[in-house]
C-alpha cells in the first residue's frame, strides 16, 4: 500500500470530488339574510310584536356591537390543554421522541433529506453523530469549554487549533464544544486531510459531518459562505509526535491558513486543547509496519498494541477546551494575500498565542484525570 499523501492546507487545488400555498382560515359564506362584509344583520320586530326581551342573567352585549349578533368565539388555542411534565411521565414524552425517530428513518429511507455541495447532512449531524459523540465529551472526557464568546454569532471565522493525541478525537470533541457551547449552536466545519477520504466508512462520516478536504479553495468558500471553519496546521506531525514532545506545537506550514482568511476577510479564533496528549502516549513508532500499511506512523503506547483491541481505548483525562481573542483581518487590502511577510507574522502571532495559552493552562490544571 502506498504512502499516506497529506495535502498541505495551502495546496490551491481544486477538491474531487412547486411551494405550497399558504393556509387561509375558512368563513362562513353569506346565506339569506347574512350581510356580504360577515356580519349578522340587525333583527327586526314583526307587524305588531316587539323584540324579546334580554333573559335575566345573560350577559350584556358590549358597547358598539350590532342588537343580535353573535359574538366571535375565544380562539382555539385557548381551549385546547397545555401538556403537563406529569403527561411527559406517563410517556406522553416518549410517544414523540418515538414518532420524530420514526419521522427521521422515513426520510433516510425515502431520500427526502438535504446535503449541501460538500455533502454535509446537518440533520444526521445533529440527530446521529452529535448524539453519540456528546456523552464522549460530557462524561468521558469531561471537557471544560473558556472562551466561547470570542466566536462569532454570525458570519465566516477560521479557528485554528493545536492538533495531539495519536488519534485524532481532539477535532471531533472541538466540533461538540462549538455547536453545544455556543449560543448560537454554530457547526464547525473541519478541514481533513485526504487519507481520511481514502478510508473506508470513515471517508462517508467525515462528509456527512461537514467536513472536507484541507485546500484553500473548499476553506475559502465555506469561510465566504459565511461558515464557522477549523483547521489544525500541525497536521499528522501533532498528532504522530511523541508523548515526551507533548505540548510542544509543531511547524505550521507556510500559512496558508492565513492566506485563505485574508482573502474571505474571516477573523481568526486561535484555539488551545489540554488533555488530548495523554488519551494515547506513544512511546514508539513501528515506522516499517506504517510504510507497509500505508499510514504515516504506527504508534506504540502503553497498552498497544500489547492489550490488542482494548489497547485502543483512550484513557479518560480531563480536557480543556479555550478560545482565544480572535484576529481581525477584514481591514487588510486584498493583496495583503500575497504577501509573504505578513502571511509570517500573522501565522507565528497565531501559533505564540496558542502555545502561551497552552502553557498556561497546564499550570493551572491539578491533574491529568481530574
């Protein structure tokens, strides 16, 4: 098996890759001795009678309404009884979280669902993938999200964040912090790289969970389309690096990340995770075994591939999660994108404020687990 190819993110290439009517409430039609504008005619005394009196103790009609006519009803809505939590308990709760399951799988069967041209199903991202990846999140890894005001409510940002852990959970458990911590319930769009796509089953989730391939022409139109993009530029040198290198950022490139922000006019959110370096420590790298299977190392830990399948389980550290002040860059001009000094220095402002985070973070936590 070949290599893994990773596409560096500054890589400029192009990626493979009748309404219905509105509803109208019915009247009823004018009939003999109806008024054509809905109203009841006024009644008249016959030859020689006079009009009922009032019945004691009906009430009076009010002030300015027509001697007769009916009096509109309360609306509907007020009539009808408002679910109580004890109807939730007596399964009155479940009966609907049963009918929406239902409702989804029919629409999965039928096809009556949206992807949109990066094949990103939002509706399987929010019922499916969050559902399993939130208790991950919550209870395993127990992630502690700061600074999550420093994303935008609204328009195109480009986080970029520190890249660890052998495996790479810290992207999934970064796109759960944005989307269940925002108030907005913003969804990351994760740049991947192309030995993703290549892996089977893998390949058809990563899609479906709104991402796609680390080029700067899918980040440039997901940031211009007003999209919430992550980018982690160390790539598989952060996440293959080894346990007593933890901690430590890795190059980042040439900015091309910075290069495709300057160009959407997208405020950069540097972003810094604690906890994702010790989910697998490796010690060692079977380079041999990883050329043979076409990965771009084979990690050694502790526990694998010693402890076979349970060797791959991570062990359950205390993460951190924060967001750092973003940087503007919609006052650049538009050819600030070509220009290599400044490309240099955004890109190391970006990675020192990281890194300093990063450290100050590992100060304050008490433990690796708790």
């Amino acid at each position: 098996m070949a290599d893994a190819k990773v596409i560096p993110f500054d890589d400029d290439r192009s990626r493979s890759g009748g309404g219905s009517r509105p509803a109208r409430r019915r009247t009823g039609a004018a009939g003999s001795g109806a008024r054509g504008d809905g109203a009841t005619a006024a009644v008249s005394a016959l030859p020689g009678g006079r009009l009922p009196e009032p019945s004691e103790g009906a009430p009076e009609a009010p002030e300015g309404a027509v001697a007769g006519a009916q009096q509109p009803r309360q609306p509907q809505e007020a009539q009808e009884p408002v679910p109580s939590p004890a109807d939730d308990a007596g399964g009155g709760g479940w009966d609907r979280r049963i009918a929406g399951g239902l409702a989804f799988l029919r629409r999965r069967v039928t096809g009556e669902y949206e992807v949109d041209e990066f094949g990103y199903d939002k509706e399987l991202t929010d019922q499916v993938l969050m559902s399993a990846l939130r208790p991950l999140a919550e209870k395993y890894f127990r992630v502690e999200v700061k600074g999550v005001e420093n994303i935008p409510s609204e328009g195109g940002a480009l986080i970029v964040a520190n890249h660890s852990g052998t495996l790479p959970l810290d992207g999934l458990m970064l796109q759960v912090a944005v989307h269940d911590h925002h108030p907005a319930e913003r969804h990351l769009r994760l740049l991947a790289a192309d030995l993703v796509f290549h892996l089977p089953v893998v390949n058809e989730l990563a899609r479906k969970a709104g991402h796609t391939l680390a080029c700067a022409e899918d980040a440039q139109r997901l940031l211009e389309l007003g999209e919430i993009v992550g980018v982690m530029p160390e790539g598989f040198k952060g996440i293959g690096k080894p346990f007593g290198d933890r901690y430590k950022l890795q190059r980042f490139g040439r900015g091309g990340f910075v290069s495709t922000a300057l160009r959407a006019g997208a405020p950069i959110v540097p972003c810094s995770i604690v906890g994702a370096e010790e989910i697998y420590p490796m010690i060692g790298n079977a380079k041999t075994l990883a050329r043979l299977l076409g990965f771009p190392y084979f990690p050694i830990t502790p526990t694998f591939p010693w402890l076979g399948p349970l060797g791959a389980v991570p062990l359950p550290t205390k993460w951190t999660i924060q967001f750092g002040e973003p940087i503007p860059t919609e006052a650049y001009p538009p050819e600030a994108a070509e220009d290599p000094m400044l490309m240099f220095n955004l890109t190391d402002q970006v990675r020192e404020q990281i890194q300093h985070t990063l450290y100050k973070l590992l100060v304050q936590r008490r433990s690796v687990f708790f």
